[in-house]
C-alpha cells in the first residue's frame, strides 16, 4: 500500500470511528446502509492490504530463495559434474554438454542446460560416481534445477498477486471515498445546529496529506478528534452566575 492509499484508509477509519462515537447525536445515520458500506468496505480493504504486503514480502523470499538455489545448483551439482567431465571424459564429445555454462543464464535457460547436462551424464554415471560423485547426483542435479525453477514460479505468482491486490485497493478505497460522501450528507443533515461536532466530522473526513499537521493529527488520536470541541464561556457569564 503506497503513501496516497494509507492516507485514504486512514481518512475512512476516522470516518468510521468519528460515527460510532457520536452515534448518540447521529441517531439513524450510523444503522443506515451507507454505515454498513463503509464497515464493509474497511473489512475488505483490510484483507486486500493484509494479501498485498503479505505477497510483497513473498516474492522477496522467492527472489531470495531463487539466488540461493541458482547458487547451490552451479557450486554443488553442475561444477562438480563439470570438473570430473574434464579430467576423465577429455576428447568424448559429451564433454560439451557437460561443460558449465558462459556468462549469466536466465533461470529458464540454465535449468535447461542442468537438464542437459544430466542427460549427457547419464551414460557415463559409474566414471562420475567412482570420482566421487553420490549415487542419485543425476535425480539431485534434475531436482535442484527444478527447484530453482520453482522459487521463479512463486515470484511470478507473488506478483501477480500483489498487482490483483493492488488493483482491489485502489477500486474499494474509491467505492468507499464515494461512500464517505453520501455519509457526509447525512451527517451535515443530522447535526444541524452542532457546530462543534461538525468542524470535527470536517476535520476526520479529509485525506490526511503530508505537512498539513491538523489533518496528520488524526492518524495519532482520531478519538480525541471525533469528541465534541467544548464551548469557551466569557469570563463576565461566569462571573454573573456566580
């Protein structure tokens, strides 16, 4: 979630908190059905922003996890077969297929080229066993390419996610801005005369934007905004009552 959709979640959760604490003075505005829209629509913006950050965090584990078997798949398996292919295969012409490969291969085309090199291997596994290679080094060389394969496919998956996600986020928080509106009227209506309660729905009801310090307050306390403003008495009114 970016800065411009927190800033929107926020304005709707203030939105939301400001109507239940002054249900009592609302009246029939908070059991309406533009209340249980704007309640819904928080449940579903929270569960799309929970799958976006969570998926977000995901593909950097896939990413992470795709290096780290890369890594294990040249070291462990391919360069082992390589340097034995050398010093015992010499002059056959396996040798090329067995052979590490130039440069840096995409995911795809050096999976290709460990499957290959596992092909080509096959007809010599006793010369590649005796040198010191494991008995199964031809199912571990194929199951490590796989596996490197597989942490792609998971961040590929991780980002269509995230964009399904995002494309929710942005379409609910603008459904529930037009939501906010329709409340607006409402609440204008219902508190007719309540000039402190309605500078603090004004206030709650904005998007809070950067630098803009009575907006911003209200992602620390929106309650404290939400409450009715106390009217100042002149000092001559008190002095009469008393």
């Amino acid at each position: 979630m970016n800065t411009t959709q927190g800033n929107m979640l926020l304005s709707l959760e203030n939105a939301q908190a400001f109507l239940s604490e002054n249900a009592a003075a609302l009246g029939v505005v908070v059991t309406t059905g533009a209340r249980t829209m704007l309640d819904d629509s928080l449940v579903e913006l929270s569960n799309h922003a929970s799958v976006q950050n969570g998926q977000t965090r995901a593909g950097k584990s896939a990413i992470a996890r795709r290096q780290a078997r890369r890594t294990a798949l040249l070291r462990d398996h391919m360069t082992p077969i390589a340097k034995i292919a050398r010093l015992e295969l010499a002059g056959t012409p396996e040798l090329v297929s067995l052979s590490l490969p130039k440069g840096q291969p995409t995911v795809e085309r050096l999976a290709a080229l460990a499957n290959g090199m596992a092909q080509a291997a096959a007809p010599y596994a006793d010369v590649f066993i005796r040198a010191g290679m494991t008995p199964d080094f031809i199912q571990a060389l194929r199951t490590a390419s796989d596996d490197m394969v597989q942490a792609l496919k998971d961040r590929t998956q991780s980002k269509g996610k995230v964009r399904t996600a995002t494309s929710a986020l942005r379409n609910k928080l603008s459904r529930a801005r037009k939501v906010v509106h329709v409340l607006d009227a409402m609440v204008k209506s219902a508190l007719v005369g309540n000039q402190d309660l309605l500078a603090g729905w004004k206030l709650v009801k904005r998007i809070p934007t950067p630098g803009n310090g009575a907006v911003a307050a209200t992602a620390v306390a929106p309650a404290a905004v939400a409450a009715p403003i106390p009217v100042a008495v002149p000092a001559a009114d008190i002095a009469a009552a008393a």
